[in-house]
C-alpha cells in the first residue's frame, strides 16, 4: 500500500426539504490509495465508482478502497467512492498537500457531481459539515451546536437511487415549492442560530420523503420513533432507506433504543473535515461489500 491514503466521510443527502441541495458530512469513514490492497481493503475494477473517478481524474495503477459506508442505504456511498477515486488521483499527482488546495477541491466536485448528477453528497464529502450545494458553487452552513447524529439503518431493505427519483413528479404546485424553500431556509438560520427547537419543522419536505417513505414503511416508522423519543429533527437520508436524526448528545442512546429492532443503529458526529490526505490508514469500521460495481 501508498505511504498516504484519502479518507472520505460519508454523507447524508437531501436534508429535510433541502432536496438535491442541503448534505451532512458524516463521521463514519471510507479510504482509499493506490497500490496493492491490505488490511481489510480490495482492489476495484473499472466498473467501480471509485474507479471510474480515478481514471477520469487522470490516476494510474492499481486503485484500492475499504469502507463501512453500507451500499444502496442512502448514505452516500457511491458519491464518497467518487470523491476518494478523484482525490487519490489527484494526490498522486501533486502530493498530499494538494487538498488543501480549493482549485482541487472545485475540480473534485465538478467531476463527482457530473458522475453523481448532483451535488449534495459529493460536496458533503469533500468539504465536510453541513453544505449548500447549487450549480452555482458550495457554502458551508455554520453551525451553532455539536450534535449527535443517529442513524438508523434497515437490516434488509435497500434502495436504488434512480428508481426512487423515478416516482417524482417532475413538477410541483407553488404552495409546495414555497412550503419548502421556507423550510429550507428555516433549517440553515436554526443550525446558526443554535436554535434546535426550530429543527423539527425546519426538516420537514413535501417534495420527495413521502413518496419514498410509502416504499419502505418500516423507514417512516423510525423517523417518527426518533421524534417522540426526542430528537431535534429526523429526515430520509439521501433516498433512504436509512434514517437520521440529531439530537442532544446526551439523548443519543435513548433515541437509539426507542428505533425499530428491524434496523441497526450508528451514533455518528457531523465530520468537519471532508475529503483528507493522511500518512497512514486507519479505518477499523466494518467493511461493507466495498467491491461492488
């Protein structure tokens, strides 16, 4: 294995009503280097997202990836491949220091968010915290508290991005787009105002979550678990299935008890980082099926 590798958070998408727009950095993290695969990590063919990134960044040899990021789950696994596969490339062919660099940072999310078809994800990934992402560039939203962020995975149940979007209207009436760019808004001035009492309704969607929810109904009952057990605010994360929650660190572990027994639970922190260079790998997550194409 590289003396370095890049290790990538992975993301919740789609927060509250900021569909295709608001993403969440998370604390559970994926690597990824260029040489032969140890220590848990394996190779990736062309095939994988990673892979496809790498190459399109100009990367050579053998690429490798380990990661606890679960597949189809709506964590954002493919956008954080994506951002791992260009940021290795482009740490191979400038050095590690090259991240620190936002020219390299805007070539990543340009190639991700055209290979992802949209921005959410990869920007969350790539800048870390809690970002607005638009075609006209990424503004990191400042943050007033230090939550926990429960996730809530189904056992079984997974999802394909591209046939949920499938069940989308592709047009919505006024009150709806208003009912959500207020609740949009309202989510951004709550996290830096420190408000939490205004997160609830601030997460609140009428464009997607619904219809998403009707699929995986076991996913609707742990976003409302969450709620009366006393979280913040609770969303479908990316297209689902998974749940997110934030809450008040010290309630984490009641939340997390009062979740569906059909699921497991992840106590995450919001990652402020984004996509990093490290002298050495150190992800001891469980790895999830990081070879699939």
């Amino acid at each position: 294995m590289t003396e370095w590798v890049v290790r990538i958070p992975a993301s919740s998408a789609n927060v509250g009503a900021g569909f295709d727009v608001l993403g969440m950095a998370l604390g559970l993290h994926a690597e990824a280097g260029v040489g032969e695969p140890a220590g848990g990590a394996v190779a990736v063919d062309e095939r994988h997202p990673a892979d496809v990134a790498f190459r399109r960044a100009g990367g050579s040899g053998p690429l490798w990836m380990r990661s606890p990021i679960p597949i189809g789950r709506g964590l954002g696994f493919s956008g954080a491949a994506r951002v791992g596969g260009a940021a290795v490339a482009a740490v191979q062919r400038s050095g590690p220091s090259a991240l620190d660099d936002p020219a390299t940072r805007a070539e990543i999310l340009a190639l991700t968010s055209e290979l992802e078809r949209h921005a959410d994800n990869v920007a969350a990934s790539i800048y870390g915290g809690v970002v607005v992402a638009t075609d006209r560039g990424v503004v990191q939203v400042p943050l007033a508290f230090n939550p926990m962020v429960v996730v809530w995975v189904p056992n079984t149940a997974t999802t394909s991005t591209d046939h949920s979007r499938g069940r989308l209207s592709d047009t919505v009436s006024r009150a709806d787009a208003v009912f959500n760019v207020g609740r949009a808004a309202m989510f951004v001035a709550a996290c830096a105002n420190g408000d939490v009492a205004a997160l609830r309704a601030a997460t609140e969607d009428r464009l997607h979550q619904g219809v998403r929810l009707e699929l995986v109904p076991e996913s609707a009952e742990a976003l409302e678990a969450a709620l009366d057990a006393g979280a913040w605010a609770s969303w479908l994360s990316g297209s689902g299935p998974t749940i997110a929650a934030l809450c008040d660190p010290g309630r984490a572990e009641q939340i997390a008890a009062a979740l569906p027994e059909s699921g497991h639970v992840k106590l995450l922190r919001i990652d402020h980082e984004g996509v990093v260079a490290l002298g050495a790998a150190t992800v001891d997550d469980d790895v999830d099926l990081v070879a699939a194409g």
